[in-house]
C-alpha cells in the first residue's frame, strides 16, 4: 500500500467540506492541492482538517504503520511518494 492510497475519513467536525465520495483517498485529495499545500504532511493534515477529514496518523489510520517511509512523509511528503 502506498500512502496516496489510503481512503480518507470524516471528522465530522466541518459543515463544509468533507469528502468527495465515501471511498475518496489521500492521493485524490492532494490532486486537489496546491503544489505548496503538498509538500510535507503536516501541510496536507492541515488542509484535511480544515475540509472536515481525520489528519493522516496512526491513531486515525493505523494502516499507515505498514507504509514504507511513513515516519519520514512528515517532513517530506514528496520525497517519499517518489520512492515509492
């Protein structure tokens, strides 16, 4: 599994936003982004919040500790999708 394919949550803290579809992934998300909204998943988990979804971590996802690479996404989310 690559992380760009994990389906994303609601939060079900946003009137606005939320997801797309129900089985919506991170990877569909960030087509969405900016160039400058994702590059580290700090800058992604932010924008999730603000669209009502659950930040990519291991409590809301615990799939992501079988992803290659998760524990260095944090700082360089695009580094890490190239690897991969």
């Amino acid at each position: 599994m690559k992380i760009t394919d994990i389906e994303l949550k609601e939060s079900g803290n946003c009137e606005t936003g939320g997801l797309v579809h129900s089985r919506e992934t991170l990877g569909e998300f960030m087509a969405d982004l900016n160039d400058n909204e994702k590059q580290t998943l700090g800058q992604v988990n932010l924008s999730l919040i603000i669209c009502g979804i659950l930040p990519i971590d291991e409590s809301n996802y615990p799939e992501v500790r079988q992803i290659p690479y998760y524990h260095e996404t944090f700082n360089d989310l695009n580094d890490v999708i190239e690897r991969l």
